[in-house]
C-alpha cells in the first residue's frame, strides 16, 4: 500500500551560518527541477532528431506570511526581512528541504534568491511574501554544513 507524504510534511529552511531557519508561515512551498534537451539532426540519422540530457537546473519557490524575524520578532524564522538582507548582500545560501520520506531525511542544496515580493493589502489582512531561489549546483541528500 502506498503511503501518502502530507504537503505540511515538506517545509524548506535556510542555514543562516548556525543552524538551519524554517522559511516563516509558509502557505506553500515547491521544488522544481529540470534537465536541458538537446537536439541533435544529422546527416548520419537524415530525418531524425536525436535528443540527449543537457543541464540540470532547479528552482524553490515559497510563499508565507510575513512576520517579524528581528531582535523584537522571532529570531528563529526566515521572512521577507530576513531574506531581503541575504538577497540585497547576494549571498547563496544553503537550504534545506525536509522531505517527510522515511528513507530520506531531507534535501539540501545552495541557491541564490532572485525574486522576493511582499504583498501588503487591506481590510486588516495578513501581509503575505514569496521567494523564488534559483539553484546552484546539485541536490543533495545529506547535509553540506555538517
């Protein structure tokens, strides 16, 4: 039978030089990943197109609400504010997404984050962010930092 891994089972974290920060409040949370098609046509092969792998590239994008993460706020989390201090130094941070796969800890990887947006409406609603980290290098499967 197969087991089901529960979407609040996957939350991603940012390493902020100590220890791992959990991403705040996320509302959601996604990895995507890719590899590069390239298309080849030759005289050998006239009227076929021959495809191998090219780059492996991936992506994390999340969303949460936003709360305060400085000295007054919850030191702990990764917010908008938080983030926008790593994106503005451009630093690659490295992340950590855990999974909920018994096998399979977590994820982990490094990525710089190339698009951050804070969404502030009315009518008393919670403030919400969203960040897109545009990965560098592999995904791995154990824990670069140890």
């Amino acid at each position: 039978m197969a087991t089901f891994i529960k979407g609040d089972a996957n939350i991603l974290y940012v390493h902020d030089g100590t220890v791992y920060r959990p991403v705040a409040c996320l509302t959601s949370n996604s990895l995507a990943t890719a590899v590069e098609v390239l298309e080849t046509a030759t005289k050998c092969d006239a009227g076929v197109i021959v495809k191998t792998p090219g780059v492996f590239s991936y992506s994390i994008s999340a969303d949460g609400l936003y709360i305060d993460t400085g000295a007054s706020g919850d030191v702990t989390k990764a917010s908008h504010d938080w983030l926008l201090i790593k994106q503005q130094l451009k630093t690659v941070v490295t992340w950590k997404l855990d999974t909920g796969l018994a096998d399979t800890a977590n994820y982990f990887g490094t990525a710089i984050i190339t698009s951050l947006n804070l969404d502030s409406p009315t009518n008393q609603e919670n403030a919400t962010f969203s960040a897109t980290l545009d990965g560098s290098g592999t995904i791995a499967t154990t824990d670069p930092i140890v």
